[in-house]
C-alpha cells in the first residue's frame, strides 16, 4: 500500500491519507475468521474502526470529491465501507491477499462452511471494486472469469528507505564472515523449516553468520532443524522503521522456499526489498520471481535444504560472485521503485469512469 501511494504522489496525483489502523496482522485477521468468535471479535474491531475512518473520511470528501478511491490489502470489508462514503467514485482495492487460499495456505479454514464465507468475501470485494490490483499473473488468474477485467498486475516493489539504507550501508572487510537474513513470518508459504534445514547444513565455523527475524507457527521447527550449523540470531520483532538499515548490514537475503500453492505464486516483498538495500537474493525458482528477477537472484528449487546451504556457501568461498550477485539484484531493484512500480495502475486509473 505504501508502494502506491508514493508512486501516485511520485508521478504527479495529490494523495490524502484516511487511515485508522486495525492493529491486527494477517494472520490475525485469518485466524480470527476462522471460528464465530474471532469474526464476532472481528466485527467489534471493524465497528470501532470505522467510526474513526468515516471523520476522516468524511473532512477528506469535504476538500472535493477524489478521482479515485484506493483501498489498501485486506480490504475486504473497507471495500464495503469506501462503497457507502464514494458512492459515484471509482474504488481500487489492493487485493494481494486472497482470504481463502491464505487461509488454507497457513492452515486455517479448511473445513468447507469456512472456505465458502472466505471465498464469499474474496468474490464481494472484487464485485464492489471498480479496479483490482494483483501482484502477480498467477493472482490474477485467481479472480474469476467475469470479473477479470477489473484486474491489474503491480508489482509490490520497495519503498524508498531501502534503497536508502543500500545507498548508506557501511562497507565491511572482505574477510568478514558473511552475513545472511532472514525476515517475515514463519510460516509453509515462506519455508521456514527448509531455511532451518539450510542453517543447519551450514560450517559453524562463523564464517556465516545467520539472522532470523520474526515468529510464526513453524517457528520451533526451523530452530530445531539449524542447530548445530552456522551461529544464529533469531529476534522475534524489528520495528519497521529499524528494519531497512539492519537488513542492509548483511550480505545476502533469503527470500522464500516454500512450496504450497500459494508460495509459487507470489514474489514475496523482501526479494524486492533486499535487492533494493543491495544485497544478494537467494529464493525459490518459480515462475513470478523469475519473471520479475531473472537472473539477477539466485534461485534454488523449492523446498530443496541442500541447494539451498550450497547457493549460501558458494556465496561465502567466492566473494567475487558475492559482488556479482549483489550489483546484479540491486540493478534489478531499479525497475521496481514506486514511481516505476506503479505505471500500470497509473495507466488504468485514467481510463476508469463510472
């Protein structure tokens, strides 16, 4: 969300902001609508939310009807809400998760009713939405048939403060160990237990060094699978804003290696987001991520430990391909800044009329 909304500013469209945060996570929000419940928690939270965003909402109407009305992701029901308030205004709804094949990636909702109310939502939310932007092809493809046109394909893309944290990271000694991050949730999608199993299949010489940020179902499983490998840190939570310049201190960034349906769907954001602070990418080789990519990742079956540990150990014998890799992503990165990223919805938005 952030991505298109400087990327609209960037190329020329006055933005205003009506945001109240929900303060849940995705996968918060996915569990919670799981069980009767979490969605009556859930509807609680929406009711309190929503009567914030409708002032906010209302003081930005006040200024002058908007062209257009952006929706950010997990919008499923803001979409709703954004109908009521800009009724005559066309609605863009970010839809980079789609609540059922989520839910069923990360192990929630498999029963049929829930599958039916979360596909129910996906399907209302791309009704009411007069353009649908999708991250990749293969989302895309996900939305059905008689809707498909709404559709247009962004790429998530990075926000400025990583390049920024590229351009301003201090150089190390080339004798240094090599430095290697991981960041998100741990979860099937990312491959969080074949990344553990890498870690563990790596010398524990400290010639790498390992960082692993975040938490998640798999989380005990990928700890268990690296002991004994290389020396590592594991930091439940990194604000946001600290983010950027402590994954740019590293030398390589691990994408995913999941293999669920989903994994081989996505190019999750910290590929765009490592390679924009200028570190070598290593991530699984599916369609999307080599579509957008190329060779400027290196990419490794899915689900495959070994070659895995073998991409990140060639890496550490041999730092000139280290450089090579590195300058090679970064270039890569350029493509997917805001301004550029967001050409595609900038050239959609000005055929959209109601």
């Amino acid at each position: 969300m952030r991505v298109l909304a400087d990327g609209l500013r960037a190329r020329g469209h006055v933005v205003a902001e009506a945001n109240v945060p929900l303060g849940l996570s995705t996968k918060d929000r996915v569990a919670m609508l799981g069980s009767r419940s979490g969605a009556l928690s859930m509807a609680g939270r929406l009711a309190r939310s929503w009567s914030a965003l409708v002032g906010k909402a209302l003081r930005v109407r006040r200024s002058g009807r908007p062209d257009a009305v952006l929706v950010g992701y997990m919008g499923h029901f803001d979409v709703w809400l954004a109908r009521l308030l800009f009724p005559r205004t066309p609605i863009v709804l970010d839809h980079l998760i789609f609540a059922a094949t989520t839910a069923q990636d990360r192990g929630v909702g498999d029963g049929g009713l829930k599958q039916r109310l979360l596909r129910f939502l996906d399907r209302a939310a791309l009704t009411i939405a007069d353009v649908v932007v999708l991250d990749t092809d293969e989302h895309r493809d996900l939305v059905p048939a008689a809707l498909r046109e709404k559709a247009v394909v962004v790429p998530v893309g990075a926000t400025e403060n990583w390049y920024d944290a590229g351009a301003h990271a201090v150089e190390r000694p080339a004798d240094d160990p090599l430095r290697v991050v991981f960041y998100g949730l741990f979860t099937p999608l990312q491959g969080a237990g074949t990344i553990g199993e890498a870690i563990g299949a790596l010398p524990d010489d400290g010639s790498v060094l390992v960082t692993m940020i975040g938490s998640g179902q798999d989380l005990d499983e990928a700890q268990s699978r690296a002991a004994g490998g290389a020396p590592t840190e594991w930091l439940p939570w990194v604000d946001a804003a600290d983010l950027p310049a402590l994954v740019a201190g590293h030398d390589v960034g691990i994408g995913i290696t999941g293999t669920t349906p989903k994994a081989l769907k996505v190019v999750p954001n910290k590929v765009y987001q490592c390679a924009a602070a200028g570190l070598a990418v290593v991530t699984s080789d599916t369609a999307p991520q080599r579509r957008a990519f190329g060779d400027a990742v290196v990419a490794v079956p899915a689900g495959d430990a070994d070659a895995l540990a073998a991409a990140i150990r060639g890496l550490a014998a041999d730092r000139a391909l280290l450089a090579e890799r590195r300058a090679a992503a970064s270039a890569a990165a350029d493509r997917f800044r805001p301004a550029a990223a967001v050409e595609p919805l900038d050239e959609r938005l000005s055929t959209v009329t109601r």
